[in-house]
C-alpha cells in the first residue's frame, strides 16, 4: 500500500513539484544564516559530558549503576539550566525514562542536554545519553530523558529569558514541551483518575501461594545523612544523588525477591514535593509491590528530618522502578510470584497492576514513532490522558518542520505541502479580520463544522471528556469515487496559548470506540494528525492555518487538489472565513472566560 501511495506522490504531484528546488530555497530565505550553515550552530545551553565508566561505578554484573548515571545525568541537565538561567537551579522534576541498553566497565557515557523550553522560573531540560565502545567505535543509545528545573534566587525573584529555537528539531521540542508541562502540573491528579478508573484482574486467588514471597521479607528501609559533598553551594541536596540513593534501596529490595543480580529498565516520574538541605537525615524505604511474569514494580519513598526526636518526617519524593533478571542471554527470566501483606499491602499489590498497564499505554502511545501508531487508538480512562497528549504534540510537531513548500496562492490563501517519510501534508493559510479567542471557539466545536465545510454532513457528540477534549462521530460524503459515505471517531483537542507568541490549538485524531464500531452504511475513515492552529496578528487580527496529514483513504483528493485539479480546498477555506466574520459577535460571554 505505501509503495502505490509513493508513486501515486510522484505521478500527481510532478508538476507541483517541479521547481521544488527554487520555491524551498524562497520558503526559507528569511532563516538565519547560521541555520542555513547548519554545521557551524550549536545551541547556546548545551553541555556535554563524557565519563569513563571505572569499576567503583559498577554493581555487581559488571554493569554502571544507575544510581551513577542518574547523578551524572542530573550534573549535566543542572548545567545546562545553570547556563541559560545565569543563576542556581534545583531539580523540580524527572520525567519518565527507559533503560534500552546497559554500559559496561571502560565504556564511554557520553550525556548531552540543552534547555527545550524556558517559562517563568522553571525550565524543560532534554538529555541524551549514549554509550561508547573505545575499542570498536560502536555507540548505542541508553536512554532519554526529560528534566524540569527551576532557577532559584535567594532575594529577587527568577523571570527566565525565553529561549529562541532555531533549528527543526528545537522548535518541534520548544513547541511540545508546552504540551509535557501541562502534563506534569496534573501527573498527581492523572494518576489517581487513572488507577481508579482502571479495571485490573485479580489473579491472587489462582496462584500457587506454596511457591510465593512474601512481600514483608522484600521491605528495605535505610538512613542517610546529607553531608556537604551530596549538596550545592546553597546547600540543597542534589537531586541526583536522591536519586540514587532510591535506586540503591530498590535494587535490593528487588534482588530480595528474585534471589540474584536485577536490571533497572524504567523509572517512573521523580517528582520533588520539597527541598532538603546539609544535615537533613533521608529516610528512604523501599518494597516490591507487585511480580508479574518478567517483571517487577518497586515502590521507593523518601522522608527527611533534622533532629532525631522530631515526630514529623517531610515527604520529599516518592518514585516507581521496574526490574528485570536477565539470564546470560540477556533474555528475562521469570519471577516468584509474591504474596502482598492483608491491606496496604494488597492495595499496592493492584495499584501496581494498574500503573504496569498505564505504563504500556503510555510508553506505546507516547514514546513510539509516530508512524508506528495504528490511525485509530482504542480509547479507555486508561489512555486518554496520553491521547489527548499525542494528539497535541503531533500537530505541534508537524507544524514545526521547516520543509514546507509552497504550492499554489489565490487571493491571499496560500496552500503548502510536505512529503515527509510516508506521508503527505498539506497545510492552508489566510489571514482573518477576527480575534485570535474568537476563531478557536467558534472552530472548537466540532458540532458547527458542517455550517462551512460540506465534508462535514453531520456531527455529533459523543462524549465530552474535560474542558477541553471532546469526542464527536462524524459522517461525511462519498469521496474519490467510491459510492458509500465515511463516517470517523475523532477526539478533539484544544489548547490555549502558554506564553505569548504561541498559537490557540486545536488538534484532531481517530480514535476507536466500542459504542461506536464500524456498520455496513459507512465506510471508515481514519485521521492520524489535522486540525488548527491560530497566531494573533494584531488587534483583529488572526493568521489562521490548518493542517492535515493525509491517510491512504483520502489521498487521492488531497492530490487532486494539491496538484490544482480542482479548487475545493480553497472554496472551503473561504466558507471558514466567512463563517468566522458572520458569528464573531456572539461569543462575548465565552470570550470571558478565557
């Protein structure tokens, strides 16, 4: 299918294309020139560090400790922040992170970090780390990682400098890392939704209890004293070496269970709910919560105190590692069953289970490739969270590359085009005599849609997930010669501005739903990645463009009317228009609350 998809490409669009070469070099002559020189621009934050991996930073495989990493790591993205804030920084946040290769003794870790994004006082920090071999010259990807930091001043408050991406990939992750900090500010508040929507099977009953560990004979509880070399020059303990000090306890509490030597693959998200400081005593407590297969959740807490007769420990973090045991093959071996103690015990036991199932939700939905993702995704209270994650950042991050090129322009609306790996996009622009608020919730609700668009023949809601992700099932006309209509399950997604400068948004996706399966009256239709974004120009003034990542299913009308065939895009953008001019003046009491 993506090979025919490939030459339909090249047939339909060889006469758009054929001064491809001169209209991309007019679509970027407005760049700067150390972005065309490319080789010669390095981003201002970044810091790079490189570590020999010695014996004394090895556990017992031979292998780096984590523990080690996450401390090199902090260092590293700490500087970063540093660089950009021009003052100290503490680490507010560690995002979750995947373990896809371990490093061994005399290898090389080379660690890589810059700041993606800068808000009020806080930062996103991304980090790479690779691992190399001196001898063979191979290299290897460890993990990636995302940390927020933020700048702290003593006696004036921090207002960070925003930072200006320049190339591709910085404006992909300038703009998506709006996207990951709404997510933070409602990780506490996701998770609890989640794991109490999430239906898990109990499978304790079915188990062979002769042959289980008893989750108390896994409990680990350790003291340590902060001592000046574990902190900054301000005297706040560094985040990496908490860190580190929970991988220590959750390492063993996993080789208590399993009887030998564990492997970290994940950590879910370190989230920091205050400081500790020089003298603090870090109580830090660790258990197995849940085996599975190949598996295992430990569960790590961390409390601070200052004196020994002090009744009240501060909670400073609390954090969730999955290990493995890894046989001479590197292939995991299988793991006792454990049996939970009556009460906390069992209510760990199942919130593991559930937070395995979120974790692979996430992780598919997330971290793959985008063309790996089926079109349409079951959607579940699960899931949505992500989705409504993915949905966003895909149209941030198709609206972010640089490669578009302009097609055709008639009365000021301009139509412009991507190739890129298997797909074609498309995006039109115009701009409107109307406020920026005003066009994204007149456009916000689907259910007006077919007021303008006739692609839209009906529209209704299905579900209205939060404020601002709703699902609608559409139904739409036969298209590209085929005699059944196409109806779809979309999952809209809208997002105001973060800082200014950034666009309204609003994204849209297929999504599959069981009240709603596919019938033998329609045939149906798939969106991957569309939808709209909304600059302000002025008073009144609004730059409005959508996108649209065309699938298989519709390719042949988007190359009918890319290659100028017809002038149907063109017709239902200035119907947008209008419909836009007609209803500005209704929203008054919606604008308000904005």
């Amino acid at each position: 299918m993506i090979q025919n998809v490939g030459n339909h490409l090249r047939r339909g669009l060889a006469s758009v294309f054929s001064s491809r070469t001169s209209r991309k070099s007019a679509s970027r002559a407005g760049n700067d020139s150390a972005m065309a020189d490319g080789e010669g621009y390095r981003n201002p934050t970044e810091v790079q560090m490189s570590q020999l991996v010695l014996p004394c930073h090895t556990n017992q495989r031979g292998e780096l400790s984590v523990g080690q990493l996450l401390k090199w790591i902090d260092t590293t993205a700490c500087l970063s922040a540093e660089r950009h804030a021009g003052c100290p920084c503490v680490t507010a946040s560690m995002d979750d992170i995947y373990f896809e290769h371990t490093i061994s003794v005399g290898q090389v870790v080379n660690i890589k970090a810059k700041v993606n994004r800068a808000f009020n006082s806080s930062m996103e920090v991304g980090i790479q780390v690779a691992s190399e071999d001196l001898c063979s010259e191979k290299q290897w990807n460890v993990c990636k990682a995302l940390a927020t930091f933020v700048a702290h001043r003593e006696i004036t408050k921090v207002k960070l400098k925003q930072i200006t991406p320049r190339t591709e990939e910085e404006k992909m992750e300038h703009s998506v890392a709006a996207e990951r900090r709404r997510m933070r500010l409602v990780y506490a508040d996701t998770i609890k939704d989640l794991l109490a929507n999430c239906a898990i099977q109990d499978d304790l009953e079915s188990r062979d209890c002769s042959h289980m560990v008893p989750a108390e004979k896994t409990r680990v509880e350790s003291v340590e004293l902060v001592l000046p070399p574990h902190a900054n020059h301000q005297g706040n303990t560094f985040g990496g070496q908490i860190m580190a000090w929970m991988e220590n306890v959750a390492t063993i509490a996993a080789s208590r269970l399993c009887r030998a030597h564990p492997t970290l693959k994940a950590i879910e998200m370190f989230h920091f709910r205050g400081p500790s400081q020089v003298g603090d005593r870090l109580v830090l407590k660790a258990i197995v919560n849940n085996a599975f297969k190949h598996s295992m959740e430990v569960g790590v807490c961390v409390e601070a105190y200052r004196q020994q007769a002090e009744t009240h420990r501060r909670h400073i973090n609390s954090a969730f590692m999955t290990f493995v045991v890894l046989d001479a093959d590197d292939q995991p071996q299988l793991l006792p069953w454990i049996r939970p103690q009556p009460g906390d015990g069992e209510r760990r036991y199942r919130e593991a289970s559930a937070r395995k199932k979120i974790r692979l939700d996430r992780k598919y939905i997330v971290s793959c490739k985008q063309t790996e993702v089926p079109l349409s995704v079951p959607w579940d209270p699960s899931n949505q969270v992500y989705l409504s994650y993915n949905n966003v950042s895909s149209l941030r991050m198709l609206v972010a590359k640089d490669n578009w090129v302009l097609s055709s322009e008639i009365n000021q609306v301009r139509l412009y085009t991507l190739e890129d790996d298997k797909f074609l996009s498309f995006h039109m622009e115009m701009v409107v005599h109307v406020d920026a608020a005003q066009a994204f919730l007149l456009l916000s609700d689907l259910r007006r849609r077919p007021e303008w668009d006739k692609h839209y023949r009906s529209v209704e809601l299905v579900q209205q997930v939060d404020e601002d992700d709703a699902i609608y099932h559409v139904t739409s006309p036969a298209l590209g010669g085929h005699t059944k209509p196409q109806d779809f399950v979309i999952l809209a997604s809208r997002r105001k501005p973060c800082d200014n400068g950034d666009p309204y948004v609003i994204a849209l996706r297929s999504v599959t739903l069981p009240t709603h399966r596919e019938t033998p009256e329609y045939r149906r239709g798939e969106t991957l990645c569309s939808g709209f974004c909304f600059w302000r120009e002025g008073d009144q003034l609004t730059k409005v463009s959508y996108y649209n990542q065309a699938t298989p299913g519709v390719l042949n009308y988007v190359t009918t009317n890319v290659a100028g065939l017809s002038s149907e895009f063109y017709t239902t953008f200035k119907a947008c228009e209008q419909f836009l001019l007609d209803n500005r003046n209704d929203l008054a009491p919606s604008l308000q609350t904005l």
